[in-house]
C-alpha cells in the first residue's frame, strides 16, 4: 500500500529544505536509502524500531521496510487555481496525494526574505487554502450543471442525493472552509470520489521554527495552532535547518549523539513520517522469516484477508487461515519457535482484524 504525501508552502518557508533532509536521511536504524523518482519526487523508508529488532532475532538474508513517497510540489502563488505561476502543476499533483504536508514559516530571520514582507504563517496557510477552495469549487460548481436538470426530476433519486451533496459541498467551500469541514454521511462522501477535491485530504501542519524553539514551539505555532483548533489536523514542530544538518551525518551513532545535544529524542523527519501514517489510519504489520524480515501497510480495522492482499491479490482470493504472533511476544520469546511452544502462536480466521505490530504467517490455496 503504497502512501503519498505531497508537502506544500509558499516560497522561502522551509519546504524544498525539508525534501532534501528527507532525501539525505537514510533511516536512522539502519542504512536503508532514500531513492528519487523524478527531480521532485523520493522515496523514503518508514522509520520503525520494531522492524530492527525483529531483524537481530531472525537474522534474516533480507530486510524490507514500508516506504512512503514524499512529493516536493511546485511554489504556490495567488492565483494559481487560475493557472497562475506553476499553478496547474501544482494542483493536479497534489491531487495525485494522498495526504498534505503544509509547511508553515514559525521563525524570524532578516536573511530569509518573506514574498509578504513578514511573518505570518497563519496568512500564509490561507493564501494555500483559499487556492485549493477556489479549484474545489471548480470542480463542484462544474459537476452540478451537470446533475441539475437530472435533480429537477424528482424521479431520479439517485441524482437528487447528489445534486443535494454537491450543493452541501459547495455552500462550505463558499463560506471559506475547506471540503473536509462538510459534514456528511459516508455514502454522500461517494457522491464526491471521482472529483478527487484536493482540500477533502487529510492534511499535517508543519511549523518550522528556529533551533531555540525545538523543543516547546513559539508564539507563531501557537498562532497556527489556535487558526487550525477546528480543523482535527495534525500539527508538527520541525526545525528544517536543523534536520539538514542532522541528515548530513554519516553514522547513527553521530546522529544519536548531535540529537542528545539537543535535548531530542529522535529527528523531526520521524516523527513526520510517523504522523502521516497516524493522520491517514494506517498501521503495519510484519512477516519474518529466514529470507526476509518485511513491514507492509495496512488500514486499520483491516481483516487478515485483506492484509494478505497486501503482499498479494491472490493471497486474499485463495485465504485459509493466518499464524499470527504478537510483536510483544515474540521479542520476549526470541523467536516463532518458541512462541509456539507456549501458545503464543495464534491462528485467526477470515474475521480477525489486524493489529498494530502483528507478526503474521498466511496459508493459502489458490
């Protein structure tokens, strides 16, 4: 399952920075690289200690982590859901997302010119939102001309549920709020699927403040954190400067060490990596064995047939049954062998929802 994050932001508050810590980071566990796709598109593993340690105990031939897919979108402008600047660009690719990374500036430097003259980051963030309303719009407005004579009918019911969910849609947009404020039922949410409405995503706030303000924030991503309260957003305090030369370091022992200094616990880009996949619902579960130890993806409330889809369609179509091991219990115990010798290894049916950590074997007949 493979996630796309797209991060977002005016010019000259931190975002092409950010993308290039990214793309330097290596993992912070082991030395697991970062790969570019395209000038502005990489790869990069998920950070999860769990997958190391299960490694050292299975001493596999191979290990594979999940990967999320960073998108450094095109400068946004005024305008630009008029064409202005990059602006087209920058909308179909995040349109391609799956989430947003909105980097705000939180920081003060006389050497870092702001396109507005001073800090704002609150301004800044509705600069971007109204952009994305106004494309939202766009879309709305243009599905609803093609719905109206339909819901006129009062025959065609199914046209009527629409045309009235696109109206809730576009009164939101209208009133300045973004698609994902519309309260709304899940089957209206289908109404709208195919317009793919770029502020419908789920989107993480990511305040870049100076070095002093790492740790507690400052009186910006208060700002920031007050405009968005509404919102059921992330928000993510991150110091690109400092995550740079945190990246830059050759050994994970001299990262340990530069992040002790600080008074950190582990680099920024973890976290933000970490919180993506809470902001979208997602969870891993591992399999391990002799040739490779390996993390995937999953949503979570998945059932075990659908995991098993995960690392093949077959595996769901042809599911008997699934071994399952609990992360905890099998680093206690040291190994599936012995898991199974006093009853830790379960076996779960078509029903079994997955859990966060599970370390899972599949049988199935295709």
């Amino acid at each position: 399952m493979a996630l796309k994050c797209g991060i977002v932001g005016l010019p000259n508050v931190g975002k092409s920075t950010l993308f290039n810590c990214l793309s330097n980071a290596k993992a912070q566990a082991a030395n697991f690289p970062f790969c570019t796709i395209e000038p502005n598109v990489g790869v990069i593993t998920v950070p999860d200690e769990r997958l190391s340690k299960l490694a050292e105990l299975v001493k596999p031939q191979a290990v594979q982590p999940t990967t999320v897919e960073i998108v450094d979108i095109a400068g946004l402008v005024k305008g630009a859901s008029k064409g202005e600047g990059l602006g087209n660009k920058f909308l179909s690719n995040i349109r391609e997302c799956n989430a947003i990374l909105h980097v705000l500036r939180c920081f003060d430097d006389d050497n870092v010119i702001h396109v507005d003259g001073k800090v704002n980051p609150v301004a800044d963030k509705e600069i971007i939102d109204t952009e994305l309303q106004l494309k939202d719009l766009e879309s709305v407005d243009a599905k609803l001309k093609k719905y109206e004579r339909q819901a006129k009918s009062a025959a065609d019911k199914e046209a009527v549920k629409i045309y009235n969910t696109l109206l809730k849609f576009k009164e939101t947009l209208e009133s300045g709020k973004s698609a994902r404020a519309c309260e709304v039922s899940e089957e209206e949410m289908t109404y709208v699927a195919d317009l793919h409405l770029l502020t419908i995503k789920p989107v993480m706030y990511v305040c870049n403040v100076d070095e002093a303000s790492a740790k507690s924030g400052n009186k910006y991503v208060e700002q920031v954190r007050e405009a968005v309260k509404a919102e059921n957003a992330e928000i993510l305090v991150i110091t690109a400067q400092m995550e740079s030369e945190i990246a830059s370091l050759e050994t994970y022992e001299e990262k340990q060490m530069f992040l002790g200094e600080m008074g950190l616990d582990e680099p920024g880009v973890n976290k933000l990596i970490k919180s993506a996949y809470k902001l979208l619902n997602l969870q891993t579960y591992f399999t391990a064995g002799v040739k490779e130890v390996r993390a995937w993806t999953i949503t979570e409330g998945m059932k075990a047939p659908e995991a098993a889809g995960v690392i093949h369609t077959d595996f769901t179509k042809g599911f008997i049954k699934a071994e399952v091991i609990a992360y905890k219990d099998f680093i206690a115990l040291g190994s599936e062998a012995a898991c199974k010798e006093v009853g830790k290894l379960r076996i779960e049916g078509k029903e079994y929802v997955v859990a966060d950590g599970d370390v899972m074997h599949f049988r199935f007949n295709v």
